[in-house]
C-alpha cells in the first residue's frame, strides 16, 4: 500500500462483520501529521467500530493498518499505544480513587530499588499536564473531578506516552460551552505540536471548527471525505442521511389552542420572577447560555426545585407545590437532560425502560400484577412507533446506541396522553438520523394537542422547531420572542443586553 507523504496512519479497505452483518465494508481512511480528520456518521454508521478496529480494541476481517510507515497485521489495545494511537473514549478508562499521576502511570509506573518513584511519576505528571495548558495538582485524588477535568487527564495521559496519533470519541458530549472552548484550545495546541487528530462527533458546527478534513461513513461505508474549509451543514447532513436540512425539521403547523402550561412569578433558589406560557399544538423553547436558569425552569415546573413564590398552572389547574408525582398525574411529564443519571433504570433491560411510567399509571397492570402480554404489546407498539433498533426488549438499556437510549426515554411518554411534555437538550449526543426521529416525535405530540416546551442549547433545533423562544439569563425571562422576530441574532443579543423591566408573558395568539 503506498502511503502519501506527512501522513500518520492509513487505513485501507476495512471489514468488520458481526455474523452476516457488516459494520464496516471496505472502508478507507488516512490522517496526516497535524491535522484534525473529523468522523461524521449516523448511530450505526461504523464511527465506533472503525476507532475501535484503529484503536486494537476489535479485531478486523479485511484490510490494512499503517502507523507511522509500519504496516500492522492484528492490533491490540497494548499494541496499538506502542504503535502511537491514543484513544480517549466516551466511557473515560480512569481510576478515580487515584491521583492525576497514578492514572496517567496507570499499568507503566516508574520505579527506583524495586520501589514506585513518586516524585518523580509527579514531576512528569505535572510535566504532561502543564504541555496541554492544565493547571491540576498530580497528586490530588480523581474523586473529586468533574467530567471535563478527567477529560483533561485522558488527553494528558495519552500525549505522555508520546502518541503522534490521537482519536477523541465525542469529547464535548458532556461539556458545557466553557470547557468545550477549553478542549477547542488544547486541540489547536497539540494540532500546531504536529499531533493527528481524530475526532468524533456529531455537532456539525463544531466539527467543521475544529475539523481540516472529514469522513462521513453511512451504513459501514465510507460515502465521502471533504475539506470542512467551505463545506456546509446541508452537505454534511445529505452525505450522512441521504436527506437533506430541510428535510431534518419537520414543519410543525402553527395552531396553537389553549394554554396548557402558565407560570406566574415563579421564584426558586435560582430562579426570579419567571412568567411565560405555551398552548396546545405550540413549541416553545428556552434558550441561554450555560447557567443561565433555563433547565431550572423545566425542573422547577416537573417538582424538582422547590419554589419560593409563584405558581405552576397545568390545564387550568394552579400549584404552589408541585412534586414529580404530582406533576405527572396533572399531564405533565419531564425529560431531563442527563437520562443516565436521572431519566433511564441503567441496570434495566429497553422493557423495564419503556413499562416504568406504564406501571405507575397503571396501563399495564391487572390487580396489583403485570400483564404480560399487555406489556409485551405495549413495548413492541412502542419500539415500532419510535424506531427503536435493534426491536429486543431483553436487551440492556446500555447496550443501545445513544440515540435509542433517548428513544427509550422518550417512550414513557406512551404511559398516557399528556398535556405538557418538557424537553430538556433532547438530542444531546445522538446521531442526525435519531434528531430527526425525535423531531418527528415532536410534531406527532403538537399535532395531537400537546404543549411543548423544548429547552436547547443547540440554535440549529431552537430555529429549526420553535415558534417562539423565551432567552434566559441570571434565572430570569429577559425576551419573548415571536415570527420574524425569532433569529440567531435576537435570541444570541438577548443573552447579553441589560436586563429590561419584566412584563408578564403576552398571549401566543396576539
């Protein structure tokens, strides 16, 4: 295999088959010494399997690997780091009872008489995070860290060892805007330091930031690799999807009837004085920066933050206290942003996911016990109407793709019909393919009479869904925005012009 000049690793015609299934058919990929080669691809696309075949945690079928002007026959993850491929997963590999040096030294820990060298495992430690630009102590404990800093001990572990080749699988999933500028400014360091980088994600406009070159993989086949300098979102989303931007967002008529969600100078720890309202068939989003009080507002309508003034009206109904419990036998029913921690039974199978808010309403049982048989049809009716793939009830939650694991939250919707449904950051982390299938899930539930109240960091979804949009900032509503005047630029200066007077909420028909 002849290998251009400048480039670090090549990959050609890769096979990876599960059974009769191919996740990766004949796929090829290069990346070249300072340079970030973007992966771009739906949930089942090959991303994951490609990296993991790069990184010698799977094994390929078919195809050649060349790192740094040595071909490789089968890699494994020793090897592979020997070779000069780091990779930093979306599942972090640390020990947080450590430290920040005995992780980095994890499995290679320097020694002197037979002895760990502490000092001097501290000394490089403190080296290898001073390169990426972190100011951490090498001898504090992980226990403590957020996910961004464990990040930065991830990346710093990897460069330690002195890879030239570097793969982040999706590094800003978790990352407010801030630490997300902070990785940003790392990668521009280690790209300049003439390391290559390959990065997965799928926020579009990130990756065509960051980005020198991009792959899209479809279907476990490469269908296309693009300079991202002019390339834009629309044949981004047509090469992964076969569809167009347009085609993403669904037009969601605006009909609104009447107001099934008010809130009326509700205050919270957090919050002041919040007045807003969203009608029957409406989409109504909440956009502001990171910290600005927006999820606090979806929280504190769902039971989740006590409220110190003000109230919750739910169809007509007014409440001073509302716990989740309540709150879902008045028809409202929440989605929180983080559905490991606080929406999915991670130990449950897609079954338990999908029957848990059926089996408090009660839709699934029969004196006291479980039918089986409605249950079993109530989670096929379910996986077939969200296109939950693959269709096995049995399955660990967790086995899923990020996308389904959304598409499984989403489906205690199906317990009853609701009046108001609060998304909080929707499809953070999923696919373009399963962002169309919520959106699609959306407009089923405006169409149906539901209010929507969509909370989103993501401008593309709040433009593309809302017919109006409240911006939030320091936990107040500072705008109320409607028809031309719902733009980048309105809701972006919202977010930093002085705080005007606040006036209660003007009807959505006016």
């Amino acid at each position: 295999m002849n290998v251009e000049k400048g480039v670090v690793l090549q990959a050609e015609g890769i096979t990876k088959r599960y059974g009769g299934v191919a996740a990766l058919d004949g796929v090829s990929f290069d990346l070249r010494r300072g340079e970030v080669h973007a992966l771009l691809g739906e949930n089942g696309a090959g991303k994951s399997t490609l990296i993991k075949v790069l990184s010698g945690s799977v094994p390929r079928d078919e195809g050649t690997v060349v790192i740094d002007g040595t071909a490789y026959g089968e890699l494994t993850p020793p090897s592979a780091v020997r070779a000069g491929v780091s990779t930093v997963f979306q599942e972090l590999a640390l020990v947080r009872q450590l430290s920040v040096a005995e992780n980095l030294f994890l499995g290679r820990e320097l020694r002197r008489r037979g002895l760990r060298d502490k000092r001097r495992m501290t000394t490089e430690a403190r080296g290898a995070l001073e390169r990426i630009g972190v100011d951490l102590d090498p001898r504090t404990s992980l226990a403590t860290f957020s996910r961004a800093q464990l990040q930065l001990v991830e990346i710093a572990r990897a460069l330690h060892r002195g890879s030239p080749i570097l793969i982040l699988d999706e590094p800003t999933a978790s990352l407010s805007a801030g630490e997300a500028a902070r990785l940003f400014a790392i990668v521009g360091r280690l790209k300049a330091e003439g390391v290559g980088i390959v990065y997965i994600s799928h926020r579009l406009g990130e990756v065509r930031q960051l980005a020198d070159r991009i792959t899209v993989l479809r279907d476990g086949r490469g269908v296309g690799t693009v300079d991202a300098a002019g390339v834009t979102n629309e044949h981004l989303v047509r090469l992964m999807t076969g569809r167009t931007l347009d085609e993403l967002f669904p037009q969601v008529p605006k009909v609104p009837g009447r107001i099934r969600l008010a809130l009326s100078g509700v205050s919270t720890a957090t919050l002041q004085e919040v007045a807003l309202e969203v009608r029957a068939g409406e989409v109504v989003a909440l956009a502001g920066l990171v910290g600005s009080g927006k999820s606090e507002i979806g929280r504190a309508c769902f039971g989740l933050e006590r409220l110190t003034a003000g109230t919750v009206e739910i169809d007509g109904t007014a409440s001073p206290t509302l716990t989740p419990r309540r709150a879902l036998e008045r028809g409202l029913i929440y989605y929180p942003a983080d559905r490991h921690r606080e929406g999915l039974v991670t130990t449950g199978t897609l079954g338990d996911n999908v029957l848990l808010p059926s089996l408090v309403a009660g839709t699934v049982n029969r004196f006291g016990f479980v039918s089986r048989p409605r249950s079993a049809g109530r989670v096929q009716e379910v996986v077939e109407q969200l296109s939950i793939k693959p269709a096995q009830a049995k399955r660990k939650v967790l086995g899923f793709s990020g996308g389904n694991q959304q598409k499984a939250l989403l489906a205690r919707a199906f317990a009853r019909e609701y009046a108001v449904h609060i998304f909080d950051e929707p499809t953070v982390g999923i696919d373009i393919g399963a962002k169309h299938d919520v959106y699609q899930h959306i407009k089923r539930l405006c169409a149906a009479g539901a209010a929507v109240l969509l909370i989103s960091s993501d401008m593309e979804e709040v433009l593309g869904l809302a017919h109006r949009v409240y911006a939030v900032r320091e936990g107040r509503v500072v705008a109320d925005l409607r028809d031309s005047d719902v733009t980048e630029h309105n809701i972006i200066r919202a977010f930093f012009e002085p705080t005007p007077p606040l006036v209660p909420a003007r009807s959505a028909c006016s």
